[in-house]
C-alpha cells in the first residue's frame, strides 16, 4: 500500500501547480483527476519535465485535460536540437519560475528525485514561493539532514 504524505484530501480555494519530473507524473496524475473531477476548482498547472520528448509516456493525457482552467507545460532537458520538438527546454523549475506571476499563491506538488525536489524547492523559495505551500513526499522518505 501507498504510505506517500504528498496527497489532496480535498481541492483547496486556490491554484494548483503539479510539478512532476518523469514517472513521478503518475502520482501527479492522480491529484489532477482528483481535483478535475471537484466542483469549483481553481486554475491547475502541469509542469511536466522528461529528457526527451519520449520521455512523456502518457503524451496525450494533459492535453486531453487541456481547458480554460487547466494548464500543460511539457518541458525537455537534453533534446535542445532535437528536431519536431516545439515545446519548452531547459529545466523543470526554470519553466515554473518563468510563469512565477501566474502561480505564487499556488499550492505546489513536487514528485521527482530527492535531488530534483530539492533544488526544485530551493529555487522557488528564493523566487518568494511560500514554502508553507510546497508539497512532496521526498520531505518525508529522504528528509535533509
């Protein structure tokens, strides 16, 4: 059975933002079907990284999401000169900072490496995220010592 501390019990009063890097998209996807399927949701963000674009096992998923109040942003680290991608490169967190003025205030689900949460963490802190509203289980299974 799943022991994870990172889940929705119920959908906040506010945005959401789901920050997933690779195969942490399934516990990403959870939430998001969760909170699409509560009345009155705020704006929901995916911020879904891979190292290439076939790195996004279930591609057609978010955008099958995709409405006025659900947003997909598909982010590819290593195929910078790979050609037919049209979608954003570099960084997960970097993505995000680039729509900070969209998303602080935002609750935020992180699910990826302890080093990718971590960094993902430390650079929205420094960007003014309230870290009072930044979610992973990563916090509880590899705690910073």
């Amino acid at each position: 059975m799943p022991k994870g501390q990172c889940f929705l019990a119920s959908v906040p009063a506010k945005p959401l933002v789901f920050i997933a890097a690779g195969t942490g998209f399934a516990q990403m996807k959870s939430m998001i079907e969760f909170s699409l399927n509560q009345p009155g949701h705020q704006d929901i963000y995916l911020y879904w990284g891979a190292r290439s674009p076939e790195g996004f096992y279930m591609p057609n998923l978010p955008i099958h999401w995709a409405s006025s109040q659900f947003h997909y942003h598909p982010v590819v680290s290593d195929a910078l000169g790979e050609a037919g991608w049209q979608g954003r490169h570099g960084l997960l967190f970097e993505a995000v900072i680039d729509d900070k003025n969209l998303l602080l205030g935002s609750e935020v689900f992180i699910s990826g490496s302890p080093q990718m949460v971590y960094a993902t963490f430390d650079a929205l802190v420094a960007e003014n995220f309230q870290a009072k509203n930044i979610h992973s289980d990563v916090f509880a299974y590899a705690p910073r010592s």
